[in-house]
C-alpha cells in the first residue's frame, strides 16, 4: 500500500440542516489493478473508532501484505445516522446519474 491516502469530504444532505459530511480516503495497493476495493468504516464521533481504523491503515502500510490486490476505502461517518451515512456515500459512489455529483478519486467496485 502507498503511504499517501488520498482523502476527501463528502457533505451529507439527508441530516436535514447543519454542515454533516462523511471523510473518506483511498489507500492504492501496490499490486492492484484498481478495480476491486475493500469498504472499512468506523464513526468519527468516537476516539476509539478512530485510533482503531489509522491503527489498522498504519500497519497495513509497515507490513506491506504482498497478498493484497484490492485497494482499501477508509470511511469514517457521523454516528448519529449510520445508515443514512453510508447509504448516502454508496449512493455517490455508484451513481450514474450526470446531475448528480461522483465521488472524487473513485476506486473499483466495493467487496
């Protein structure tokens, strides 16, 4: 895996009012081809959720698995809708609606 993630936001629009996103990043395997990834989420309220996901990225990249082929979507969503949350970034995700905007820096299908 590359050290560098590319990260993003993405605004949340069905929390109602208020500024909600998602945070989302892409880890490239070295060995992949980019058109399959593994989906890891975790809530951004909790400390502990976070400490676990950069733990888990960080030794991922020390360890460099040859075995892994599919790059990694870290995402992080507020917890006080979960599904909400991720629906709305899986929405986005596979959209092929042109009126409505893609995620940036989009990987392969999700497993």
């Amino acid at each position: 895996m590359k050290t560098k993630a590319e990260t993003y936001q993405q605004p949340i629009t069905s929390f109602g009012k208020g500024k909600h996103a998602n945070v989302y990043s892409y880890l490239r395997s070295k060995d992949g081809f980019g058109g399959e990834c593994n989906l890891i989420s975790a809530p951004l309220n909790y400390r502990a959720s976070i400490t676990y996901l950069l733990t888990f990225v960080s030794i991922m990249e020390q360890t460099q698995p040859e075995w892994l082929s599919r790059d990694l979507v870290v995402l992080f969503y507020e917890q006080s809708d979960y599904q909400s949350a991720v629906k709305e970034f899986l929405d986005a995700y596979y959209s092929l609606d042109p009126s409505k905007p893609r995620l940036r820096g989009r990987c392969g299908y999700l497993r």
